[in-house]
C-alpha cells in the first residue's frame, strides 16, 4: 500500500477519534440583551461545572449550559423582572425569582432580581438541582451589580389597628 492511501485512512479514523470525543454546541437563540458588558461580565467568570455537571459550548452570545444532555442553561442579558408576588429567594447575595410553571415536569427557571442585566437559568431537576446551580452561578452572577433586593411581608411596614387615619 502507497503511504498516500495509508495516510487516508488513518487520518480518518483519527478524525473519528477526535469528534467522537465532542459533543455538539448546544443550540440556544441569545437573550435581547446578551451583548452588554454586564454579561460579558457574568460570561468570563462561569464555572466549568454547575449543579455536578460539566459545561457544554453553546452556539450564542450570552449563553451557557451544563450536563449532557444540558441539565442547567443560563441566558443573559433577559428581560429585567419588575417586582412580582412569585417566590424570591436569596443565594450567596444573589436574589432569584423562581418560576414553578413547569414544575409538574421538573423543570424550574430561576431569574435574578434587582440585577440588569438580568441572568435567567433553567434547571432539569430531575438531573440537577436548582439550588446547587444558583450557589454554583453566584459568585459570576454578582459581578452585575444589584439595584433591588427582594423582600417578604415582614419586611414591609405594618399597620396598628389603633392608629388613626391622618390624611
């Protein structure tokens, strides 16, 4: 055999071996937003592991994902929350609003409030955990700097019944 057709072959395979390897870019479309620097801020500093899962390459601006098949996805640069009656809580000095529309398939979106641009993961929970994936997202997340914080109704002013109305 002529070292050209040798040569044929054994770059296949060896591509083969490559590619096999990788996975495909997760396909995602990138948030309004996702160019501003606050989320090139977030983007540099994204771990490569979240909620036990690997990172995984993306296909847009503003975007990462972990897990094969992608258990968390985070989009920056989403539309900023108002506030809202929906569940806030707070994670390293990270304030999320948690959307459970979709719980009943296991699956939650997390929301920063207070922060713009806002950061938005969704979680399979049923691969991952959402609170892992907020504590392992704060510390990238916190370089936006917060605005607003959540609040609950006992940080809200209270009424005594004996006071009389002024007005």
């Amino acid at each position: 055999m002529s070292p050209r057709r040798l040569r044929s072959p054994l770059l296949a395979a060896a591509a083969v071996l490559l590619l096999s390897g990788c996975s495909a870019a997760v396909a995602l479309e990138p948030a309004a937003d996702a160019t501003s620097t606050g989320c090139a801020e977030v983007s540099v500093r994204l771990p490569d592991v979240v909620a036990e899962q690997p990172e995984r390459e993306t296909n847009a601006q503003g975007t990462a994902a972990w897990g094969t098949p992608a258990a968390v996805i985070l989009h920056c640069g989403v539309e900023v929350p108002g506030p809202t009656t929906d569940l806030c809580v707070n994670v390293s000095g990270v304030d999320w609003i948690i959307d459970e529309t979709q719980k009943d398939e296991d699956i939650y979106t997390l929301t920063t409030y207070g922060r713009d641009p806002a950061v938005q993961i969704t979680v399979d929970q049923s691969r991952a955990s959402g609170s892992s994936a907020a504590l392992d997202l704060a510390n990238a997340v916190s370089y936006v700097p917060q605005t607003r914080e959540c609040t609950d109704v006992s940080d809200a002013d209270t009424l005594d019944p004996t006071d009389t109305p002024t007005g």
